[in-house]
C-alpha cells in the first residue's frame, strides 16, 4: 500500500467538540470497515479549517471513494514519496 496526505477543507473544522469529532470518526471508520483492508486510516491532524489526514491505500482512486461515501471532502490527495525524522540526522548517506 501507498502512504498518502489528504487535506480536508472543513470549515470550523478546529472549533469542532469532541462529539462532533467522534462523529465524525464513526462515519469514516465504518466505511472503511465497508471497502475492506486496502485503505486504513492512520491519523489526523485538525488545523483551523482544515483536516490533514494520513492513510495507507492501494490508490488515490480508492481515497476519493471513501470522501464520497463519508461525505468528507477530499480537497488535495498527495502521496507521500520519503519520510524523514530527527533521526535521519544521524544517518549515513
């Protein structure tokens, strides 16, 4: 599987209670328990009016599929290419 950023625009997205959020969270997870182990949700990240989510899945096509069953816009799907960390400091090249 790819690994991929989505970004979300949601507005009030960051003023959203924690219900709201779980709400959300159920909608999303029960859809993808719907289409199967080639998507997975890995984490989100809330920042004003957006939301920043990190999935693993076998294509973009597949991510933009769960949006439109959740209803939960798909506004940038980018996949990721490299990850680096504070330890790649320290590594050798």
């Amino acid at each position: 599987m790819q690994k991929f950023v989505i970004e979300r625009d949601i507005p009030g997205a960051g003023d959203m209670t924690p219900s709201q959020l779980q709400t959300v969270a159920r909608r999303s997870a029960n859809v993808l328990a719907e289409l199967g182990v080639e998507i997975q949700w890995v984490e989100s990240f809330i920042c004003g009016d957006k939301i920043y989510c990190v999935y693993l899945a076998a294509d973009e096509e597949l991510i933009r599929e769960h949006g439109r069953l959740t209803g939960i816009p798909c506004n940038s799907i980018l996949q990721i290419s490299k990850v680096i960390d504070p330890s790649f400091v320290h590594m050798p090249v």
